[in-house]
C-alpha cells in the first residue's frame, strides 16, 4: 500500500521553511503532493501558474513530488489526490493551535490525519507574508527563497 501525504498552502512565494518540510516530509511517504491552494476571493502576488510551476521545478528531479493547483476544500484534494495524510508545517504556538483545530475538523469529516512538522531552528520567523512585504519594499528576498 503506498502512503500518500499532501502539503498544501497558497505558498505566495514559496519559501525556504516551506522547502524544508517538503524536504522532511517525502521521507515519511511514498509519494508526497504540494497542492498549491487558490481563492478568488484572495489577491495573490504570483498567479498560481506560476507558483506551480516554479515548484515543480524545484522538484524535477524527485519523481515522488508532485504539484497541483486546487481551489476547494484541502479534505477533498487530499481525497482526489489519494492521501491519507495531510502535513503542515508550525512555526509557533499560535500556528499550532490553529493546526489543530483544523486537523480535528479535517479527520472528523473524513479520518484524513494530520501531520505536523515543526520549524527547523531559525526558520520559524520566516513567512511568505513576510516574503512579500520586503519584496514590496524593494528589499532583497532571495535568502529566503529556496535555490534550485
């Protein structure tokens, strides 16, 4: 039986700390899916086109990771993607209380378990919100932002 996992988030841009649970969590599956989430009703600084594609990238050379768009609830892409799991990074007490309710909401609508990855050292200040506002300041991202 292979185990699927999916890592979801709108990942606007992709950072380093979103790379390194990728990175942590396709040694816990057979087969790991980043679902590049999207809401009209958000405004995003990257279309999801190119979210996607710049992930894929990243991953080419790991047939186990694979990315998809999506637009509706995490519980039915995991369910269309063959997942059991959902994994989810937290980087702080705020993020873990959050995760867990949304991990008791998620297995009861469908037994899907959530998995948490907490923050590598050093990586729990970094954010794509972050990302974003000293992107629009002008400032210099790329240490946060994973290389190829």
């Amino acid at each position: 039986m292979q185990r699927t996992g999916i890592f979801v988030g709108s990942f606007d841009p992709f950072t380093i700390g979103h790379d390194s649970v990728v990175r942590r969590a396709v040694k816990l599956f057979d087969r790991l899916v980043i679902g590049v989430g999207v809401n009209e009703s958000k405004r995003y600084m990257l279309p999801a086109a190119e979210r996607v594609e710049a992930i894929r990238r990243l991953y080419s050379g790991d047939e186990r990771i694979s990315v998809e768009q999506y637009s509706d609830l995490t519980v039915d892409f995991a369910r269309r993607m063959g997942a059991e799991f959902i994994v989810k990074g937290v980087r702080s007490v705020k993020d873990f209380e959050f995760e867990r309710d949304q991990a008791d909401i998620n297995r009861r609508l469908t037994g899907i378990e959530t998995v948490l990855l907490y923050a590598e050292p050093g990586m729990d200040c970094i954010s794509s919100s972050v990302v974003r506002e000293l992107t629009h300041f002008g400032r210099d991202c790329s240490m946060f932002l994973p290389k190829p």
